[in-house]
C-alpha cells in the first residue's frame, strides 16, 4: 500500500481466518506463475527445437506441427517420470 496515502496495511489486524485466505490467494498466485512459467519455458524450448520456417502461411509446415506435439509430449512424459520417481523416493 502507499504510505502517502495516509492509510497503512497492517497484516496483524486481519483476523485467523483473513489470514488463511490471503496465504492460500498468494499460494494460488504462486502456482499460476510457476505453471506460466514452465509453459512459456516449454514454449521457448519446443519452438527453438522445431520451428524453422518463417511461418508466413500462418501455419506450421507439415514437419513442424508433429515436432512442436511430440516436444511437449516428450517434455510432460519427462516431468511425469521425475515426479513418479521422487515419489518412490519418499515412500
């Protein structure tokens, strides 16, 4: 908040329940940037990868599209295999 403005946020007048719901807003925040962020990065990677065109149609060439798919395909099945993994890990 801007000080300037004569009134100032103070995070221990919220009550408990305020609280929870401001830390579970800022959770939900924060995994919506995490998950836009490995979008983009996915994005980046497979485009760098795949897309050699200049794509003046408007559209991928016919070898493109099934790389940019199988990029993405390939990056979620890593990610899954990882998570499975650390999962066995903790168990």
């Amino acid at each position: 908040m801007d000080s300037s403005s004569g009134s100032e946020f103070n995070l221990t007048d919220l009550s408990q329940n305020d609280k929870k719901e401001l830390q579970q807003f800022v959770s939900n925040e924060a995994q919506k940037a995490k998950i836009q962020s490995t979008v983009h990065y996915l994005t980046d990677m497979c485009w760098k990868r795949c897309v050699t065109s200049k794509i003046s149609s408007g559209q991928m060439d016919s070898s493109e599209r099934p790389c940019m798919e199988n990029c993405v395909d390939r990056y979620i099945d890593s990610q899954m295999a990882v998570l499975k993994h650390l999962e066995q890990l903790r168990g």
